[in-house]
C-alpha cells in the first residue's frame, strides 16, 4: 500500500463528545488529538502525491481541518465545530511524518502556509477567522448540512 493510502489510514470520523480537550498521546503509531478526532503518523518513505490524498480526504469528509497541535487558531477553529456538535476530521500535520510535504500541497491549493486549513464539502473556506465569520453571518452550519443532505441521498441509492 503506498503513503498516501497509509496516510490518514487510521483516522475516524467521530461526534466531538465532551467538552473537554483531550488528551494528546501516542497509540499503535496514531497521534490521538483533542475532541475525539485522530489523525495517523504512519507513512511510508516516499513523500509523493500529497495533493492526492488531501483530495481523497476533503472529498470523503464533509468537513476537514488541517491544524498542528500547537496551533491557538487550530484549536478555535476545531471548538467551533465541537460547540456545534458537528463530526469533523482533523489532520495534525505536526505529528505526519510527512506534514511539511502536506502544508507545501496545501499552500499550493489555497495560496496560504497558514493554518487551520479548513473544507466544508469539498471546498476550501478558509481559516479560522474566515470560518468564525461563515458562522457569525449564519452561513457555516447550512454548508455542514448540504454536505450531510448530500451523503445521506448518496447512501439511499
């Protein structure tokens, strides 16, 4: 299997539950983030295709946030979510062996190093304040339910 499928191999999508933070540690090769969510450190060698995966990952998940640990705008970004209970999947490209490669693949989608990186159905909405500013004007959470409307016809097909 090649990095990029072994990349985010061991994320889960799940309900950010409590209000607390979590705890940041190391299971089985997986670095367990704050809010329920994981990301995996498991990589192959080569550094190849990180456009694809993110696609893969962006495409697969209605919402997406790629964040580092140490992040204070990450952290405001993923509470948000959580405040509004909304499933989310994070990607701490601080703990991917290849997250530098990740960052650099995502300056060249969005025009920015910075992060949160964060997409809502597939498209890029911007970063934390961008997002904070979608959900002040009432338009962040109806984004989160066309994509979930969306997936929910797919599987009655």
């Amino acid at each position: 299997m090649s990095w990029p499928s072994l990349a985010l191999r061991g994320t889960r999508l799940v309900r950010s539950g409590s209000g607390s933070a979590g705890r940041l540690g190391r299971a089985a090769g997986a670095a367990v983030s704050g809010m329920g969510n994981s990301t995996s450190s498991s990589l192959g060698k080569s550094a190849t295709a990180p456009v694809n995966q993110i696609q893969e990952t962006i495409s697969d998940n209605c919402v997406v946030i790629f964040s580092k640990t140490s992040c204070s705008y990450c952290a405001m970004a993923k509470k948000l979510f959580h405040d509004m209970n909304v499933k989310y999947k994070v990607v701490e490209l601080d703990m991917l062996e290849y997250g530098s490669q990740f960052q650099d693949a995502l300056y060249k989608m969005t025009g920015e190093r910075t992060v949160p990186r964060i997409f809502i159905n597939g498209a890029f909405i911007g970063g934390a304040t961008d997002t904070h500013r979608l959900h002040k004007e009432g338009k962040l959470l109806p984004l989160v339910h066309q994509c979930y409307l969306k997936k929910s016809k797919r599987k009655e097909f």
